[in-house]
C-alpha cells in the first residue's frame, strides 16, 4: 500500500504519484471529508441517529468547518510545495550521477573533452580581461562620458590630428560655452635628469595646465593636484608623482610631499600624489608638472602658432558631442577673422577622449578576441560531434528508457546535464587557465598595448567565464540532446538488432558540424597566415639603415646651465669627443632622434627664386652632429654628409632624404638650392643650402613609407634633447657602462634615459606585430588540430560502422586501395566543403584585419592557396589512418560479427 | 484532559508503528487506547499529519477504506520511526519527574542542590 517508499527515480519512470502543490488543497478536503464521514459511519453503526451522529462528527473537528479546511488546505499547500522542491533537488542529483557515471565510463575521452574546453575557455577569459581592461572599462576619471579630446585641423597642410595651439586652447575654453572647463597636457614626454637621490637618472616628465586633474575630476590621495593658477609660471616647479612612481620611487613615503626634488639641476616641490591607475594612457609618465607658462606669452602670437598641447574638455551636464561641436565651430570661426594670420584655415574637431587614448590598441585586441571566438566555437563543434558519438552509442538504451515511458524531456534534461557538466568542469579549469594567461599577457604584451595598467581576472571576468560557459553548453549539448528526444523507440530496436545503420541522422549532425570546424579553422588559419606574411614583409623591410653595433643613449641638457649656443655646442661636441676615445668605438655622433622612433617637429618649406611640385606638403626635421650617417650606415646619394666645416659661422647647410628630392624636386638633383622653412619667405628669410642627398629611411615605423625629411648640423640648430649613437666593433651593448661613466666625468649632475641599441629599437618597432601574430597563430594551430581531430573522428567512426560492407567488398573481389579510397573520400569530401565554406568566409571576415597587415592584401593569393591545401592535406592524412585500419580488418571476423 | 505540547506528534506516530493508517483510523485508535483520555480534535490531528508528512516522518499514499471512501493511508518512514523512539524516551522522562513531582509528600527537598 505505501508505495511512496518507493525511490523518486522509479516511482517517476513507473508513472506513480508526484508531489504536486496545485492538487494540495482539494486532496485536503478529500481528507478531512473522509475523516468525518468515516465518523459518521462510526457512530451510525453504533446506533446514534444520523442527525446526533452528524453534529457529533462536526464537533470533533475542533474548530469551524471553514476555519479547519483554510488551515489544511494550507499545511497541505506547503507540504506539497516542500516535498516538490526535495524531488527536483533528488531529480537533478540523478542526473547528475547518471552524467558523472558515464563521462567516468570513458574518462580518457571525459578528460580530452574537458581540456578542450577548458583550454578554449582559458583563452577566451585571458583575452576579454585584456579586452575589458582596455576597451570596455571607463577611464578612471569622474563622468568619463563628458570628457572629450580637441584636436586642430588644416585642410591646407592635411591636418586631421593636430595639436592645439596654447592661445586658442584657452580661448576656447572661455568662449565655447558648452565646455565646463577645458585643461590640457604637452604632446610629448620630457625626459629630466634628477639628481640628488642616489645617482642621477632621467625621468619621463609631462607638462600639465593647472586645471587638468580638475577637468579629470581626478583629486590627489595625498596634498594637492595643481591649482588653476598654476598653469602660469609660479616661480618654482611644481610635481604631482602617480602613484606607481611614489611607490617604485619613494618607497611610498608620505613626508615627500611637500618637500622638494632636484629636477634638471633646479628645485621642484612635490605637492601631491595621484590615485592609482590616473595618467595618460599611451605615455609613460613618471612625474607630472605643472607647464609654467610665462604669462606674458599669452598675447604673443607664438602662442597661436606652435601647436604643442592636447587639450581636454569637459563638457558641461547635458550637453551631447554634437551640441559641443557646434559651438566650438562658432568660436573657431570666430577665431579665423579675429587672427587671419595665424587662424585663418585652423580647424578643430571633438571626438571622445576614450576612444583617442584606446585608438590603437583597439583594432589588435578585437581580432585576437574575434580569434578566441571562432577557437571556442570549434571546441564546441568538436565536444558536440564527440556526444553525439556518444549518444548514438547508447541510441539502445535510450529506447530502451522511452519504451519504457520515460519522458523525451527528461532524456533531453539528462544530455544537457552532461554537457552542462562537462561545461562547468572545463569553465572551472578555463578560469584558472585564464588567470595565467592573463598574467602571461600581461607580461609578454609589447609596449602601450594594454596601456591601462591593471589587466585582471575581475568578478566581471568572472561573470563572462560563466556566461561563455553556459552558452558553450548549450551549444555543444544542444545537437545531442535534441537528437535524443526525436527518436523514435520502435525504429531504433528495429535498427538496433542489425546495429549501426539507423544512425542517418547522426551522421548528417556530425557532418554538418564537421563541416563547420573546417571552415572556421580555415578561417582563423588565413587570419594568422596574412599576419605571418606580413610580419615576414616587415622583417624584411630595407630600413635604410644598418641597426648592428650600434648603441643608443637619449640624453637632455638644463637650460638653466647650457643657456647658450656656444655652451650647448661645446658640451655635445666634449662628449662625443670622449665617446669617441673609448676602446672599441668607431664612430660616435648626436641626432635629435633615430630611425623607427616618433619624429619630432614638422614644418613647410619653399625654395629661393623657384617654384617646389608640392608646396603644401610637409617636411620633418632632424638635427645632428658630424658623422651621424656614419654611425647609422645611411647611403650617401648625392653631394656629402654634414661634416665639421659646417658650423655656426659657416654657411647654413642641410641634407635632405630621397623623398624630399621626389617630394619637392621630380627628377632633379637639387644641390646647392636654397631653401627655408616658411611658406612665404621674405628677404630676411633664413636660407639653407642642400648639400647632400641621403638615402631614404623607416623614420617612425617599419610599416611607415618614409618621409621627405632635412637633417641639420646642431651648431646652426641648436636643441638640448639629443640622442648619442654609438658604433662598435661589436657587442655595442658592453659600451653602456663606459659610455654612463663618460658622463659621470663631465657632468655629474647628467643621465642617459633608455639605453638600447638599434637592434633593440627595430625589434621594439616589430613587437607588437610580432606579439599579434605568434597569439594568432597560437590560436591558428590549436584551432586547426581542434579540427583535424574532429574530421579524425568523423571518418574513423564512419569507417568502423562501414567495417562489415568493407568485408563483403573485399570478400567480393575489391582491392584493398578501392576500399581504403571508399573511406577518405567520404572524410576528404567534407573537409573540402568545409574548406570552401571557409574560403568565403575567410574574405567577409579578413577585412577587419586589413589596417593591420603590411604589404600584403587581405585577399592575398598565396595565403589562400597554401592555408587550404595544408588544411586538406592534413585532412587526408587523418582520413586515410583509419581508412587503412579498415581495409586491414580481418574479413572473417568482420562477417561473423553480430 | 488537554494533551501535552506536542504529545500528539508520538501518539500518531506509535499508531502507525504497526501498520499505515487513514487519519480517522488514528484518531480512533489514540482515543481507544487510552480510554478516551485523550480526545483527538479532527483538524489538529491533519495539521500534525501533514505537518510531519513534510518532514518525512510520515509518507502517505491514497488508499480506499473499509466503506469504500478514498483517504490518504499513512506510513512511518526510517526516520519516523527513530523519531519515535527518541521521544517517547524524552517524554518517558518527563512523565517520570512529572509523577515525582506529584507524588511528593513533604515541602523538604533532599540535601543535595538547594540553599
């Protein structure tokens, strides 16, 4: 009678009584009605009148009829509701157990399966940390939203992204009025010698406006940020250390603040310290200082020429990018008729600060999440294929379960429960494996790609691994849980006697997945591929220089005590000339920068009594000491190099590079042309003569074409931020020590900054791309074994199904090579659909990597070629393993089987 | 007499420690056993019954009785039972001090405790 003892699990399949909260309140009713008739009936039968008999019942209720059914029906409600909640708890458990005891069943697959994902997954989390960190995250500045970047545009000289003039920065900030408050900072790093703790070092300096830290609504953690005031001059430096400096260099001593720092010779008074994670992104500051301007130099019209400052605007609440843009229009007009000579085609345009600062490194980033998208995709497709291996194994027992009345739901539950566990032991795994790779991206990142400091595995993070975990469950247990609840028990008992052939179906699944994975692999191949080709273009790339033996060493001189051409001349030429007496140098010379490094400052140029083919084109600087093009190994084309006879008395030479030549002068060898940076010259124009004509060189980028380019000799243009080159016999970098105590000697207040040599730059300038491809590639090779091992898969278990018409083949006369083709042709037919597939694919998608590529087009031939048939042929190998398996089966046994 | 705070509980549960049994089945047996002591009022005694059913004291299971009625048979399970066991040691206990108690004689108390 009491059959509710029965376990859950059979009471389920057997079709008795659940617990159901909805049926709770009639049964209760049932129940105290039967309780009373059975009262009656009692009393009745011992010859109380009906009517006495009926009152009695009632009355041994103990309370009112409506009052005693409420309170049942609701014990009766929450018990039901109780014992409902125990079953599903007991439900889900089998399942569970039934998932865990057959992934156990087969735990070399189980593990591989679990691997996979959890290696997909790993990847997927270390790239959307990266991803996050960088591109979802807000800048850590107050309203990040209302913050945006100003910048100057000429159509005349092509500027798009021009810095600011000061003069018109501050203009706009007091007549533009959808801007609360505009600040802004230098557009580039100075380096400073600091002395007087320890021994002397450059630090990377920025020059700030007083209000920048106030328009970043960014306040100090310790003292002050700089005070709108202090935009002017103020008699002294002011410092504000970011955070991480305070600590590496300060040992995170809070008494620094306040006190003074020597800075160039000069004393700096550190007023605060910034909170974590606050700088520029995109430059690596060490200290920032207050810019100090003269206040006099508000009204000269150098003000308004130079364009040197990035400035930033808050815009006031409310006020969306369009709005602001109209106004600031207003006012750049306004300034156009107010200064026509310098104004008079100065532009300038909005964009979001955000979007500025992650300019770059965006593009990299979304392609390599892109990549882990498509590896985790092709991780699901293969778990998917391997379960429904599985399921198609265990068709009998399915039957056999909806024979027995088992519901289609409930085998469906119970294959997402074992994809769902699988998913959520490779999640767990993938979260681990993502932490590491995180931190190993972070570590092997090239330089400013995740310019935001702290890339972490956030509770964020987190959320995103459960969230990949759960669609990839779905996904990979979707195909076989649905296959399972379209069976129909009658066919499969049919089928299953004679084994094997029922599974059509199955078979069709496995293809189309299969299918898929080759596409995608191809996909992800091509992607590395053109990044490989184009990396190799790079390596390639003549950069018009010869980088071995070279040593480099930036350095920069206080105009405090070099205040004078003589004295700036005489120190660079004392210096190089001890360099020069060092064992092991062959030549030494200073440049204001080297190749593959940022240029300096841009201008025009015009020649005397002629006409130049390009005159709105621009031509960036260099200056340099004797022998500089020695150093570098650069061609000489025309006329000669700089030499010691130009000088501050002699006359104003210059070189120019061979696109200066194209650029200027087509089909000409203009030596000896007079010419000079202003694009209206006057009779007291400064004239230059070329002298010589270098070869060209990659000035900022490998990738970069050069451009038209004067060299000058330092003591006609002298400039205090220089760089020395070093050439050696060899080994240049055991020079460093030698070179450092040089000048120790002469000036002990001075440091070089980052020393490297030139082989270290050129392998800086290619590192990010590097970095990109070697990750790419990374992902291109678990993504295509991923996917062999998928078509592996398919063809050995078409083959072992096939093993019994393999042996009425052969029996019949069929050579072992007709059979064996029988099998690959199958695996090698969808590998080649795949590969088509893929190929379309391939050219919707390559697209998105085209600004990344160098020398090579996103449609590029030879990659489309040769990534295909490397895919079909290792496609043919896995095909062809078990096909020759099948042929050597042994016949007899084969048709004695079942 | 009223019963005592939650004595119900092991008299249902001793009734059906023999057999399952339909709520006015119980009813009728603690009330025959202990000579209609102890009446049981028909609502509290469903309230219990369901009461200890979500604590798997009890499983219960439709049936039909002897005049042909569907009532919800009731059956002690593992647990149930261990339940009994233990309480009727418990409320063995109190019934004892309980009887002492009454029994007493003189307003002295033994040596040992008191001041």
């Amino acid at each position: 009678m009491s059959w509710s003892r029965i376990r859950y699990g059979a009471r389920r399949i057997f079709g008795l009584e659940l617990h159901r909260p909805a049926a709770a309140p009639h049964d209760a009713d049932v129940e105290l009605d039967a309780v009373i008739a059975e009262r009656i009936a009692f009393l009745t039968a011992r010859g109380v009148p009906p009517v006495e008999a009926q009152a009695q019942a009632l009355l041994h209720v103990g309370e009112s009829l409506t009052a005693a059914r409420a309170r049942l029906r609701a014990s009766a409600e929450h018990r039901e509701q109780t014992l409902m909640l125990r079953e599903r708890i007991a439900e889900a458990w089998i399942d569970l157990r039934h998932a865990a005891r057959s992934l156990a069943r087969n735990p070399v697959l189980s593990t591989a399966m679990v691997l996979t994902l959890a290696l997909a997954i790993g990847a997927n989390t270390a790239i959307y940390s990266a991803v996050r960190a960088v591109i979802l995250r807000p800048l850590p500045y107050a309203e990040p939203d209302r913050l945006v970047s100003i910048w100057e545009t000429n159509p005349e000289f092509k500027w798009t992204h021009a810095e600011a003039a000061p003069a018109n920065m501050f203009d706009w900030r007091e007549r533009v009025s959808a801007f609360a408050d505009v600040g802004g900072y230098f557009s580039f790093v100075t380096q400073s010698t600091l002395t007087g703790r320890g021994e002397p070092r450059m630090v990377s300096t920025l020059g700030v406006t007083g209000n920048f830290f106030d328009v970043l609504g960014v306040r100090a953690t310790l003292g002050r940020t700089f005070q709108e005031s202090e935009t002017w001059n103020v008699g002294r430096t002011l410092v504000l250390l970011p955070a991480q400096t305070w600590r590496a260099q300060f040992g995170g001593d809070s008494s620094v603040v306040g006190g003074t720092i020597t800075l160039d010779g000069r004393p700096a008074e550190v007023v605060g310290v910034l909170p974590d994670g606050v700088g520029v992104p995109g430059m690596d500051v060490e200290y920032f200082t207050n810019i100090g301007w003269d206040p006099a130099s508000r009204a000269q019209t150098s003000f308004r020429r130079a364009h040197f400052v990035r400035p930033v605007a808050r815009l006031k609440p409310g006020v969306t990018l369009e709005q602001a843009d109209a106004a600031l229009q207003e006012v750049v007009r306004a300034l156009q008729s107010e200064y026509p000579g310098t104004n008079r085609v100065m532009g300038a345009q909005l964009g979001s600060l955000h979007a500025d600062l992650i300019g770059e490194t965006r593009r990299p980033l979304l392609v390599m999440f892109a990549a882990v998208a498509i590896l985790l995709l092709i991780a699901c497709a293969n778990l998917a294929n391997l379960l429904v291996v599985r399921a198609a194994a265990r068709e009998r027992e399915a039957a056999m379960r909806l024979a027995l009345g088992a519901g289609r739901g409930h085998l469906v539950r119970r294959a997402l429960t074992e994809s769902g566990l699988l998913a959520v032991v490779g999640g767990a795994l993938g979260l681990l494996l993502g932490w590491w790779g995180t931190r190993a991206l972070v570590a092997l990142q090239p330089p400013q790609l995740l310019p935001i400091g702290d890339v972490g595995v956030s509770l964020n993070v987190t959320g995103f691994v459960a969230a990949v975990t759960l669609a990839s469950a779905l996904l990979f247990g979707a195909g076989p849980a649905l296959w399972a609840a379209r069976r129909d028990p009658a066919d499969v008992l049919k089928d299953a006697g004679r084994g094997a052939t029922g599974s059509r179906r199955a078979r069709q699944v496995r293809n189309v997945l299969l299918v898929g994975q080759v596409a995608l692999a191809l996909t992800l191949t091509v992607g590395a591929g053109l990044l490989v080709r184009s990396y190799a273009a790079l390596q390639h790339v003549d950069a018009g220089f010869d980088g071995r033996n070279v040593l480099t060493a930036a350095i920069s001189i206080p105009r405090s005590r070099y205040d004078s051409t003589a004295k700036v001349t005489a120190f660079f030429g004392e210096l190089e000339r001890r360099v020069r007496a060092l064992p092991g140098v062959q030549a030494a010379a200073f440049a204001s920068k080297v190749p593959l490094t940022p240029a300096s400052w841009t201008s025009q140029i015009s020649a005397q009594g002629r006409a130049i083919a390009s005159p709105d084109e621009q031509v960036v600087h260099r200056t340099q000491t004797a022998g500089y093009h020695a150093v570098m190994g650069t061609r000489l084309i025309a006329g000669r190099f700089l030499d010691e006879t130009d000088n501050a008395t002699s006359v104003p030479a210059v070189v120019v590079n061979e696109a200066f030549v194209r650029q200027f002068f087509p089909g000409e060898t203009p030596l000896g042309v007079r010419v000079t940076y202003e694009r209206n010259p006057t009779d007291s124009s400064y004239w230059r003569t070329i002298v010589g004509i270098v070869a060209n060189e990659r000035q900022e980028a490998l990738a970069k074409a050069p451009v038209p380019e004067v060299f000058e000799p330092l003591a006609q243009e002298p400039r205090r931020g220089l760089v020395l080159t070093v050439r050696t016999g060899d080994s240049p970098g055991s020079l460093a020590a030698p070179v450092r105590r040089v000048l120790a000697e002469l000036d002990p207040t001075l440091a070089f900054s980052s020393m490297r040599t030139m082989q270290d730059v050129r392998s800086t300038a290619l590192a990010r791309p590097r970095f990109l491809m070697v990750v790419l590639s990374g992902f291109a090779v678990v993504g295509v074994v991923l996917a062999i091992v998928g078509v592996y898969g398919v063809v050995a278990h078409a083959a072992r199904q096939r093993t019994r018409e393999i042996g009425i083949r052969m029996a019949l006369g069929a050579g072992r090579q007709t059979v064996q083709w029988l099998v690959v042709r199958n695996g090698l037919g969808l590998a080649g659909i795949g590969v088509l597939v893929g190929i379309v694919l391939t050219r919707l998608a390559a697209r998105a990597i085209e600004t990344l590529l160098f020398a090579v087009t996103p449609g590029d031939m030879a990659t489309y070629l040769a990534v295909p048939a490397l895919l079909l042929l290792t496609a043919a190998i896995a095909c062809w393993l078990p096909a020759a398996r099948a042929a050597r089966a042994d016949l007899t046994g084969v048709m004695r089987a079942d | 007499m009223a019963l005592l705070r939650g004595t119900l509980d092991i008299l249902v549960l001793k009734a059906l420690s023999w057999t399952p049994l339909h709520a006015f089945e119980i009813a009728q047996w603690v009330e025959q056993r202990s000579d209609g002591e102890f009446p049981v009022e028909d609502a509290a005694l469903l309230q219990a019954l369901h009461r200890m059913e979500e604590r798997r004291l009890l499983t219960a299971a439709w049936g039909t009785t002897e005049n042909n009625r569907r009532a919800r048979y009731y059956s002690l399970t593992a647990a149930g039972r261990a339940h009994l066991r233990t309480e009727t040691e418990v409320l063995r206990r109190s019934v004892t001090a309980l009887t002492e108690v009454l029994d007493a004689r003189t307003a002295a108390v033994s040596a040992r405790g008191t001041r």
